[in-house]
C-alpha cells in the first residue's frame, strides 16, 4: 500500500490529547454551571439570575478575546522581542488562533515548551487554546463574587475583556508563558497566583471602587438554596481534579500526583474548617458553608502545589491555609482596609489570601523527588525544591512573584475600572438595586406562577 | 356568624383539622404563617455573619362557623393544639357580617 | 516467556478508545442529568416532574431498542443489499450488538470505517454502541421540548421507541453510515440534521398533531426554577465538547478542533443574543433566557460543522445563525404555521431552524486545509471544502440534505403519531392537564410538607 | 542527543491512565455533589443541610484515612503475611501513600497485578490510590441514607473513619486486594458487595441501633425538591459508567463493554420499575421516584457483573433484580426485621437486596467468551463463567462470598456504633431533631429572606 | 368600612381583580393559601408510600371598602370566580373600624 | 379586644416589629402577601413573552391589643413603615370578641 488514511500526525498522542481536552472540559464545567450555580445559590434570591447572567456572559466574553488575540499574548512570543528583564518579558505578542495552524498545528509555547524544561506537546494548537482559556475564562466569574449586587451588566462586560487582556494575560506570561517569574524559577503549578490571588486582587479593588451592595441587601445577604450550593461546589471540587491535573500537559505520573493531592489537601482543608467552626467560631457549631469555604480554600491552596508536593506536603498545606484563612476570615475582616469595603462573598479570603499562602507553602513544600518530567540519558529529571528540602530561597522567589501579581493587578484594575466608568455607570442605579432581577433582567429565579399572567406570548399558540 | 382564627404549631395541623371536623363543620382555609411572641426564634450563620430570625413557623387556621358552633370550634381547636410549652398559639374569634358560597350563591350557613 | 496477559487486543488505541468512552459520557449528562433538568427547570411547577420522567424514560427505551435492533439500522449494512440510489442507501439490517462480538470486537461501519473515507476504528463495538447511542438517546429528549404539558406517558412510551426506529436510523444510515447522502458529500459532523433538524421538525409536527396545551397553561408558562435552568444549561454546554469532539473517532487534531469551535461558536452566539436582547427585544434589556437560547442556538449551529470549519468559520456561524433565529423567533413566530401549532419550549427555532442553517452555512465555510484523517503516502488528507474555498456545489448538497430530513421525517412522525392514537390517546384529559403532576405521577416537584400526612408507610418503621 | 525530558516512564500509557483518572472523577461526582444532593432533595426540607453536610464530610474522612493508611489495608500485603485460609488472607498491613514512590511509582496491587491474573498496570500508584478512593469513598454516603435525620454529626465523624478501616478494608482485601474471597474465584467487578451489600447491610444495622427517626419526620418524610434529585441521580448514573468501567484498569474492550452493559441494564432496569409501578404498585401509576429507584437498582446490579457478561446477561440481571427489590420494597418491608428497623431511605432494598441479587445473577450469567485480559501465546484469556456457561459452582462462591460480607460487615458495624456510643450519644437530642438543620448547623437550606435580619456581619462591609 | 376576604381557585384571580376593579376599587391583598371543605384532596406517593394532602391550593383576597361598596365587590367576586364546579370557595365580610393609609396617615375611606 | 392588621412593604417588617415592641406588645402574626394598589407592578419577560405581575410583594402584620393599645399600636406601625413613597400599605383594625391562648387557655387580655 502505498498510502493510507491515518488519524493523526506522528506527534499526536491520543492519550495525552484525551486529557487536555477532558481536563479542559473538566474546567470548563467548574464555570458553567458550577460557579455560576455555585455563587447563584449563595447570594440573596433577587440577585441569583443576575449572578449566573454575569458568569455566562463573562465566561463567553474572554473566549472570544482568547482566541482573537489574548491567548498569544498569554502563551506567544514576548511582544517587546528576546531580551532581559521583566519588561522583556512581561506579554506576550497579540495574534489569532482562527486558522487551520492555529487549531491543528501541534502545540507550542514557544518560550516554553521543548527547549529544555518541558518536553515537546503531544497534542494540538487547540487543544493547549482550549486548556488555557478555561483558565483565563474562570478568572473573571471568580472575582464576580466580590462585585455582584451592584456592577451593572454593561460595565460588567466591558470591564471582563479588558481586564483578560490587560492583567490576566500578563499573570499567564510571567508565570507561564517563559515570562519574567517563569525565568526566576518561580512556581504556580495551576493558578494560585495567576487565577487565585489574581481574582482576590482584584475582586477587592474592584469592590472598593464600585463601591458596596445596598444597605438592605446587606442585611439580608441569606443564600436562597444551598442546594444549588452544593451542586456548584460539587462539580468545583471533582472538576478541580482537571484544573491541577491538566498542568503536566501530558498525562503522566504527575498528573495523577496533582489529581490526589488535590483531592487530599481539598479533604483536609474542609476537615479542618469543620473542626475550627466546632471549637472556635462564635455559635460553635460545625456548618455547611464553612465545610465549603474549607474546601475552596483547600482546592485554590494546593493549585500553585499540586504537582511539587508529595502528599504529606498536600495535607499540610490543607491544614495551614485553611487555618490561616479561617482567621483572617474571622478576624482580619474586623480591621481596615477589609471592613471597608464590600467584597460580597468573601473572595479576597477564599482565593487571594488562600492563593497567596498557597504559593508561599509551596516554597517550603516543594519535594524535588516529586518529578514533573522524566530524564533520559544526561538529562535530569525535572522538578522543584522548597525550603523544607535544602532550597531556602524559593520561598522569596514565591513571595516576590506574589507581590508582582498583587501590585500589577491592583493598579491596572483601579485603572481599567476609571476608564469603563467614564463609558458607562460602574454601579446599577439604587431603583434598579432595590429590586433586583426583575429590574435588570425582568426576570426572577422563580417566577410567582399564580400571580402573573402572559400578555403577548411571543413565542407561543395563539388562539384561532 | 363567626370567624374563628387559630394560629398553631404546624405539627399539631392534622390534629386541629380532626378536632374541627369532629365539631361538624368540614370546610376551613390554612396558610403558613410566621409567629412572634414568648417563643424565642433562633440565630442562623451563613458564612460566620449572624441572621436572627425572631420569627417560628406557625400554621394559621380560618374557620367560619354558625354563632352557635364558634364557641365548641374554639374548645376543639385549643384542646387539639395545645402541648402546654411555649409557642402553642392564640385563637380569636371575629364577627363575619355575610358569608356566601361562590358556587351556588347561597349566604349564610347555607354557605358554610 | 511464551505468553502473557495484555489488556487489550493490537487494534486498541486506549487513548482513542478512551476518548470515545468519555465523550460518550458527556453526551450523556446532557440528557441525564442536562436536558432532564434544563427542561424541567423551564417548565411550569405543575409540569416539572412529568417532564423528568419523560426524559429519563425515553432515553431508556431508545437504548433497548440500540441494542435489540436499531444500532445496526443506523450503522450496519443497508437493508436491501448494495445498490445505487436513495432507496438502496437508506437504512441499515436491523440486527442485536448483545453478544461478546458485538462488545468487544473491533468497532466497524462496515460501509464507512476503514474502507477509504475512515481509518479502522481502534477501539470496540462497545464504544461505538455507546457513543453512536447517546445521541440516539438525547434526540427524543429534544423534541420532547415540544410536546411536553400534555402529551401522555403511554403515548410517548410508545412513540419514543418507533420514532428512533423507523426515523431516527435512517437519518443517521442516510449521513453517517454510509447512506445515500454520506455518499453523495453531504456534510453533517455531529448531528445539525440528524439531530436538531429533525427534532424541531418531528417536534413541530408532534405539537400539531398532539394539539397544544391548556390556555390555562399556556397563560401561566413562566419557569419554576431558573437555577435549575442553569444546571441543565450549563452541562449540555460543557458535554457537548464531547458531542461534537467524539465524531472524529479518533481523539486527534480534528477533535480537539472540533471541541474548541463548538465552545468558540456557543459564547459567539450566546453573545450575539445578549446584544439583540438589549437592542432589538422589546424590553430591550438582557436576558438570562436569551443568552441560554443563543448559546443552544451557537451549539446547534456548530454541530454539522465542528471539525470542518476554522475558528473564523465558527464565530460566523455563531453570529448568523443566531441572528437568524433570535428574529425567527420573534417574527417568523407569528405567522402561519408558526403561530398556529403551540410547540412548547420552541424547539423548532432553537434546534430546528438552527440546525438547519447551520447545516446550510457548513456547505459556505467548510475550509479545506482543515484536516479530518491524514493522508500518508500518496493518499490525500480526508477534509471538505464550502462554497467560500471553491465548492459551491456543497450548499446545494446541504440543501437537499436538509430537505430529506424536513420531508422524510414530518411524514413520519405523522403516520407514526396516527398509529400510537389508534392504541393510545395522544393527549391526557383535560382533568389530568389541570392538576398536572400530582395527577399523573402522584408526585410534585416540591410536595406541600406541613400540609400532609403519610397514611401508608409501605417503606418505613412501624411503631411496634 | 544524550537525553532528554520525557513526560513518563516507559511503563506508563497515557491513555490508559487517562481513562484511569477520569473514571476516578466521574465516580468522584457520584458522591460529591451527585448523591450528596440526590439525598438532600429527597429527605424532607429540614434535613437537607444535614444530608449535604454528612456527604461532605464523609467523604473527605475517608480520603484522611485512606492516604494515612487504609488504602494499603485493602490492596496492600497481607498483614499476617503469607498464608492459606481466610485468616491470611483477610486484610492488608496498613501504611501510607504520601510519599513520592506512593504517588509517582508504578501502580500495583501485590497480590493480585502482574501475577498471572492481571497485566500489571500502566498507570502510577496516585491513580490507583484515587481511583480506588472513591469507592472506599462513596461507601459511607451511601448508607448515610439509612440513618439520616437522626445520627449526630459527631457520631458520625467518628464512626465514618472506623467503618472505612475496620469493615471497608477487609471487603476490599477479600474480594479485590487479592484475599480469601478473590483467590476462591469470587466475582465482584465493581463492588456489588464489596460497596452495595455493605452499604446496604451496615446502614440497616446502623438504622437498627441508632433507632428511628422522630415519629413527626417520619410522617412528613416527603422530598423537598424532586429537580435536586434528578440532578443526583443523573449524575450517578452517567457518573456510573466510570464506576464499571475503571474497574478493568485499562482502557480496552472490556471496559467499553462495562460501560455500555452498565447503561443498558440500567436502562431496563428503570423501565421494570415503571411498568411494575404502572401494573404491580397500588396506584398503578408511573412515578419519578420509581424510576429512579429502578435507574439504582440496575446500577447496582450491574455492578459485580459489568465486564463479565455479554449485553443478554446485562439485560436480564436489569430485569430480574428489579422485580426482586420491587417485592421486596413492597412486602418484605411489610415483615421483621424490615418493618422494625427505620431505614430511611431505603438502603437495604436498593443497595442491600440489589447487590446482594446483583452478585448471585453475576454467578448465573457470567459469559467466559467476555474476556477481561487478553491471552497471548499459550497464556489463556483471563475471563469467568457462570452456571449458565457451565460453571453452576460459581452461583454457591457468589453465595458464600456475599454471606461473608452480610456477616462480618453486621457484627463489625453494631460493635463500631457500640464503641462511639461510648464516646458520644448516637443520637442527637430530640429537641434539636424538631428542629433539624437550623438546630444543628445554624443553617436552613431555604433562609426566609424577609423574616431575619443580619445581626453581626462578620465578614461585611461596615459603614463607615 | 368592610373588609371582604373571598377565598378562590387560583386560576380565577385574574378574573376576580379584574372584577373588583370594575367596581371601583384598586387596591388589594392577596395570598396563597389552602382550603379544606368539599372539594377533596390527593394522595401523593412518594417512593411507594402513601401521602394525604387534603387539602386544595387557594387564592385569598382580601379588600377593603366603604360600607356602600362592600355588597357590589361581594356580588362582583362571587360572579367572577365562579365556574360552578365543587371548590369555587367562599367569600364573607367583616367590619373593620379603622383604616389607615400608611403613606399619608389619611383615615377611613381616603385611606382606601 | 382588636385585631390590627398592617400591609407593609418587606424591608420595613424589623422597624414595624420594633414599634410594636415599644408599645409593649410582644406577640404578633406575620405573613408574606402580594398587594394590588396604586404601586404598579411589573413585567417579567420569559424567553421573549411578556408576563405581567401587577402584584407587589408586601407583608402582613396581625397583632391582637386590648382596645386601650390599639390606637397606639396603629400609630407606631404607621409610624414605623411610613416611606412616603407610594405603596407603603394599609392598617385596619377589626374586633375580636374573644382571644385564646392555646397554651394555658386564658381569654382576653390575659392571652396576649
Ligand atoms: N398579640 C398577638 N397578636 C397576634 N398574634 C400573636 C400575638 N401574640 C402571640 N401571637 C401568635 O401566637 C404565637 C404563640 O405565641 P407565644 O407568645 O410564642 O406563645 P404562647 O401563646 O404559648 O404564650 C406567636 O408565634 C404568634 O404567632
Ligand atoms: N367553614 C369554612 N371556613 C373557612 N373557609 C372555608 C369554609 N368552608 C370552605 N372554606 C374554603 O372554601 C373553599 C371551597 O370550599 P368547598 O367546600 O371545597 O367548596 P364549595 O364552597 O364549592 O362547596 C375551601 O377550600 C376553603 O378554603
Ligand atoms: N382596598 C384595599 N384593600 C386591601 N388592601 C389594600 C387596599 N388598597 C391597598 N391595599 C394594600 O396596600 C398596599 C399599598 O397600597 P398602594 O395603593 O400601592 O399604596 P398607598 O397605600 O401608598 O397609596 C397594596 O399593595 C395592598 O397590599
């Protein structure tokens, strides 16, 4: 025979191919519906489809950015051209991912991949487009939750695709895409800081300048189910096996240490939550929503980890975090500038500071035995060390990538806010507040069905 | 004819309704009602922020009846939801000056 | 050693074959829990059980009926032998997959795979029972959309299994299993015809023949629970990455690209419809129920093109179709026959229409460089081109298609819907439509707590 | 080139432990948040934050004890070392999983992967460790649903990590970690008594001893939200394809066939319940909750059988186990100790009695041409039969090995609850069982919004 | 002044607000409730067993109005809500002594 | 004995509970109500059709005084709800020829 129909290219993997793409499909459900049913279900009942109208269409909106010129600036060639410096390496260089190469050339980040540190991908340009961008499109439906009950829809989605261009591409390039940090060694396996600090920055800025939720939402911010809670948070934690265990890029030996120690310092994380509400929280009583909070902490703590910890690491980093954020949760909120602005659902805690102490722990927990890609002949095997196995100056490594990403972040946040405020109104006027969906959207989580009665039914029989 | 308003303990509804009916007359309008009063509501935590709810779920029971039947509906009921703690409920009566039967129109007991 | 034990037989790729498991999978969440509960959130309180069950038990029967005889309708040899023309190239010999070689055999359609268009499957029968089953399963569930609030549960216990008999295969044998429009060009990658055309047709007529709803009904048909809503949306949102990433057969470039333009078409959409909503509804303000049409609308209109198009291929077909059908549905809704047959959930819009024309818009940008199967050798690479690179013909190929589709299925269902009212009515009675679900099931959504008694435990303790 | 990075070891296929991960994940999503809202929407309004709350915890209780210990009691080496007898081969030597070799070494199971059963495996230890988790994990949330609504949350912290250890091991070991029961040709696919006949005998006894639920819940034991628990059980359901098919630990046909044998006798098994409903139930009407019982029950009859027997087989254990728990359910229930013991949801019919039938028609309908591993050279196919493939003794090893199971996990079960009866009361208080969650967790699942008012905002904006 | 509560089926309110408007009046009140009377419950099923709800979904409306009034909405109700089938629901009057609008502090019929 | 009933909006209940206290009254009655008036309701559109809600969402106040309190009763809540917007709610008082309480069975003042 002189030819025949193949599947795919010689470099293709079917396997390391088929979990980029679940992974990614595991992260994209995190979103939608996850958090959006996940934040639906916490906030009061006026504001539940308001919250989901802003994570669908702030899932969507980075998408489209993505693949019109954000991914590359995330994972391309630095725009300012090969130098030194962090200016050098700050962003990536705009460009589309619409063409044919752009969906079936084999993946690449030219910084990045296959010149040393990381063996050459196995899959596709999309799929890599893909995996990344249900990182990229999580970011904004996270810091959502310090904003909602009062951004207005369109400030919301002119704000959602400047911030992906301007601060969370940057995050990506330093960290990820051979950026400035990537050269100095530091580590964020999955997004403590590029997502999670990132979010809680944000969030926070974000909050301050648009100022808080009404008084009268505020007194009566009660979730309207926790069952739907349940459900977003469920799908958040399995789907989080995804998010960590698709940073190997290949589905190897590492990727499956990244799916358990997630898991594992997910577990702890929301065990040592219960156990603080039952011992040092006022009511002394263990809670639901605290066994949550305990488990978004443990899943944002062991992202900038999951692969560079050996378990024992994973199962600290649960305790400690949550430990740390519990605290401050508790206490720090009581002192400026947390009880001065209104972060709704407390984000700044449960990813900024979570994320924050994340990436630092894992400067201390790296187990450089822990092997993200395998060595052959020569060549070492690579992976990390913390300070806990003879490496002290990760730690500052860790801290000064987290100082970047909070001083960048905050400030293009502030800044990107003042110009969409000069477009449109940050905040819904207080009419629309006091009443909510029904005045944003004309819609209500749940109609009253007796109460109401269909006047021009659009889309529905008419009578002959 | 007379009005007889019980608010209850939800659980104790089955109980009433039998009491009721034991009296005579079968028809009566419910709804789910909150209660403020001796018993003490209770504090809810979401996410450490404290929520009281000063208020208990009560059950609130309509009952329209002859003059000559109101007093007996009145020992029924209390007897029927009473469990001698806190928060058992209060009955009252009112005057209902017309009552009438939507489907047939008729007024009066006729209507009950 | 002269032998040992091996997982798997040669022609096993598990990664392909993984692939091929796990988008089956998510094919099947998009019915179950998806579809089941995104309907059952939109319609009324009263009807939010009977839908349900009618989702979970049509998907049921149809997989008896898979493996019993239709599979092999869909995907075995054509019935009347080999021959040309339509009537030789309709539908395939019914015949069982129960036994060990229809499980574990290599996977073979015998007048596709493996003979010039396809590589040879490298996974099993099973797989591919599975994966060509759920989409077998959902179809009904779409047309369901139509009928629902009055159609009764004999009736569709009935129809469901002769509907996947006798219309569903020969769609399928007709574009995927070697039938006559397969054989002709026609593209359809994932189901724009098989599929949604034919359940807004099938659902259309069903609505017709079954006649509408109460007007009590019809005046109160507000949704129960938009929460739910966005649980159901958002799973068929991120399952069908498998739905159209699985059709390749193999988890290869053409898949992962297949699963980002479905993603990249869908927020396309779902933000096209978002801004119509705010400029062109009547209310002029977004919706939450608009975005979840638009984004059902990208996915529809994706669905015949996924693995054909490039990514600028997919946000055309996002933004057209979905203009097309946000203006169909509030224009073309009322005039004749639209406004005349009462289809509940609008199926014949949301899936009808936009199946069809994304189907029609598959034969404008089909991009040849993007490649199906590679060619090795002499053999050329498997890849199809639209009228925008050089082949206007494929439009008219679409046409025709579709027009099969539109014609042989509304006759169908027709005749089949005349033969399940001579064993059956079609309809509840009218006192059973007033009640709703307490009525047929015995069952509520959410039952009245305080105000019952259970009088007959027949499962639980019994005071001794 | 002398070396270079590769992303695995040469023993490692990504694609098999890709399907090896992603199954982990679906049977993940089984628990958390599939049966943790499954439950919690069908308990009665006031217990469904407990519900969710003992679903959360549960399951990360067990993923603590797992890594620090049990994992290796169930698939380890035999504590008492080599020997013959049940004795020997009861349980394995306890150790952790947390160090590098724990999570990226060869995967392997001693006394059972690469010795003459079973290829050994392509994936690292973290995979089997997680996949083998969220069975052990699962477990206790299934038979929460016997002795919900009443068990203290203390009790059941304490009695969760016990049960795991001293019962769940000893099943696991027996039948899977290559114990008495495994090397006696004990066929167990996927836990129909390892997970199921455990779940449903040790909730009964737990239900037994714990005593009723108060006399008011049980007479308004109705469910709060039928759409939560199609949200549940759908995604147990789906979520149950990675359930079977994991359990060859590889990606090849016979997992395929697990995966679609699963669906179909699910499949049939549902539509037994509703027709059994629509003739056999005293309504004679169709019901949701029926469905669903019978979706559970094919799930878990099924499940010892799933890579064992060909589609006929799949079929007739989703009939015949059906019938059974559907007399059961209504007349056993109806008889000691059934009508003495409140276990509230059921357990002991749809996981005791479907298991328990499951594994009996496993010992029936086992088909020796569905081959699990493939033979080469002289190395005969791994592959099982039952009595109708000539092999009657197996129907009496099934029986035995189920005994075995009935009767230690019973003993074991009472003197665990008599034990942390010791440390603390079993029971809550009655008082705080009138209340239910608002008295437990200060959390009710609906807050009434109007009615409360925020008292101390911990974590709120102050004004200023 | 009146008060005239109407308990009806809730797929009539339309009907009864449209006919208490016809007479005069804008304002009322209206709630869900349930109502025992002739007009039988179900039995639900819930996992096979069995579960009595005896009682019916109703729609309460309460208005007020000058004595003048009061008879021409009772008229008016028990018209609008009547379909002549078991259930249709009662409507009675009681007298109220004062009224007031909360915005204004207006009395009596001004308040109304 | 009376009965004084409040329509008030939601977000007013904890000062109208409040106002009620400091008369010195500590029971009360509370459910959630839709009120028709001259506060106009609303259009909700579902999937592109129009739903008219003409009801606004209020809350019922019942509180049982002796005669003596209720003009001071009446005069706190109105006090209490008073936005001077549009829709702030009605008060009207009835009597109540006896009042029970379940719980001991004392009548009149007593059962307060
Ligand atoms: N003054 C009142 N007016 C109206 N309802 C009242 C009044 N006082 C009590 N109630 C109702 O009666 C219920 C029981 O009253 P409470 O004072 O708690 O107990 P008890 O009647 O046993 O002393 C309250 O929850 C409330 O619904
Ligand atoms: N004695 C009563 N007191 C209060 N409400 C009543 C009484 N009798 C009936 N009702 C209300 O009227 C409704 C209709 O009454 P029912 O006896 O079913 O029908 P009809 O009024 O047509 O004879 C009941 O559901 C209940 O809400
Ligand atoms: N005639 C009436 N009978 C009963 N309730 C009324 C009446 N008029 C108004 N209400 C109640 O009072 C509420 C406020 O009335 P509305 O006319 O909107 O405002 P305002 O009282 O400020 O003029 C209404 O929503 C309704 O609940």
């Amino acid at each position: 025979m002189l030819g025949a129909l193949v599947p795919y290219q010689h470099w293709l993997s079917s396997g390391d191919n088929t979990w980029q793409l679940v992974a990614g499909v595991l992260v994209g459900l995190m979103s939608i519906p996850g958090l959006a049913v996940l934040y639906g279900g916490l906030v009061q009942k006026k504001w539940a489809v308001n919250t989901m109208f802003m994570a669908f269409t702030g899932f969507s909106l980075v998408l489209v950015c993505w693949v019109l010129f954000s991914f590359k600036m995330g994972f391309g060639n630095s725009w300012t051209g090969v130098g030194h410096g962090i200016f050098h390496n700050f962003i990536g260089k705009p460009g589309t991912v619409l063409s044919h190469e752009g969906l079936q050339s084999q993946a690449n980040i030219p910084q990045v991949s296959g010149i040393g540190s990381m063996p050459p991908f196995r899959f596709p340009m999309s799929s890599l487009v893909w995996f990344q961008f249900v990182f990229a499109g999580i970011t904004p439906l996270l810091f959502l939750g310090s904003v909602l009950g009062r951004m207005s829809v369109k400030a919301w989605m002119l704000f959602v695709p400047l911030w992906s261009t301007f601060v969370y591409t940057v995050n990506a390039f330093l960290l990820w895409g051979g950026g400035y940090w990537a050269q100095k060694g530091a580590l964020d396996f999955s997004g403590g800081y590029v997502i999670h600090l990132a979010a809680g920055t944000s969030g926070f800025v974000a909050a301050a300048v648009i100022g808080p939720r009404l008084k009268r939402d505020r007194e009566h911010a009660v979730p309207n189910n926790l069952l739907l809670v349940a459900v977003g948070a469920g799908i958040v934690w399995l789907g989080w096996s995804g998010f960590n265990g698709g940073d190997p890029y290949f589905a190897g030996a590492d990727a499956a240490a990244a799916v358990l120690n997630t898991n594992l310092c997910t577990a702890t994380a929301l065990l040592t939550w219960v156990i603080l509400d039952m011992v040092a929280s006022p009511m002394k009583k263990p809670t639901f929503l605290g066994a949550i909070n305990g488990m978004i902490v443990g899943l944002v703590g062991i992202t900038p980890a999951a692969g560079y910890v050996d378990g024992f690491g994973a199962m600290m980093i649960g305790v400690i975090d949550c430990v740390i954020v519990f605290f401050a949760w508790y206490y720090l909120s009581k002192i400026r500038p947390f009880n001065k602005v209104d972060d709704a659902l407390g984000v700044v805690y449960t990813h900024g500071i979570a994320g924050f102490f994340g990436g630092i722990l894992t400067g201390f927990f790296a187990d450089p035995t822990m092997i993200v890609y395998v060595g052959t002949g020569k060549t070492p095997a690579a992976s990390s060390a913390g300070l806990f196995f003879g490496h002290p100056w990760q730690v500052m490594i860790q801290l000064f990538a987290a100082l970047t990403i909070i001083g960048y972040d905050a400030v293009v946040t502030f800044i990107l806010l003042k110009v969409v405020g000069l477009i449109t109104p940050l905040r819904m006027p207080d009419e629309v507040l006091e009443i909510g969906d029904a005045a944003v959207h004309d819609e209500e989580v749940i109609p009253p069905e007796t109460l109401g009665r269909m006047a021009s039914a659009s889309v529905s029989y008419e009578n002959s | 004819m007379k009005l007889i308003t019980a608010v209850i303990k939800p659980f104790k509804l089955d109980d009433v309704k039998d009491a009721i009916r034991s009296v005579g007359i079968e028809g009566m309008t419910v709804s789910e009602v909150q209660g403020a009063g001796r018993q003490r509501g209770h504090t809810e935590v979401y996410r450490g922020a404290e929520y009281e709810v000063d208020l208990v779920p009560k059950v609130k029971v309509e009952v329209l009846a002859d003059d000559s039947q109101a007093q007996d509906i009145v020992e029924a009921i209390v007897n029927a939801a009473k469990t001698g703690k806190i928060g058992d409920g209060k009955v009252w009566v009112t005057d209902a000056s017309d009552v009438v039967r939507v489907r047939t129109g008729e007024r009066g007991s006729d209507a009950l």
